[in-house]
C-alpha cells in the first residue's frame, strides 16, 4: 500500500501540472516580494523626509 502510494505521489510531482503549478506559486510570491519591497521602500523614503524636517524644526527653533 505504501509503495503503490509512494508511486502515485512521485508520478504526480513528476507530471507537467505540478511544474506548472511550482511555476505559478513561484511567480506570485516574487510579485508579491517585489510589492512589499517597494511598499517598505516607499514608507523608509516618507520616514527619512519626515525625519529631515522634524531636524530643520528643531535647528530653527534653537536657533531662536
């Protein structure tokens, strides 16, 4: 039972849908990296302006 079993997997990871299948979940997670990378890179570049102008406040106001 377990090597008819054991066969039945390995025909099955084997088979051209399962490629395709490897295929398309590899794609869609590279995608979604790409997104969430650009979306960190996004907020790290509204933090560092954020950041610079919260420094020009406080050099104008110890300036004063």
């Amino acid at each position: 039972m377990k090597s008819a079993l054991a066969k039945v997997l390995l025909t099955d990871l084997r088979s051209e849908d399962y490629k395709n299948r490897v295929i398309f979940c590899n794609a869609m997670l590279q995608k979604y990296m790409k997104i969430q990378i650009s979306r960190i890179k996004y907020y790290l570049k509204c933090f560092t302006n954020m950041m610079e102008h919260l420094l020009i406040i406080i050099d104008v106001s110890l300036n004063i």
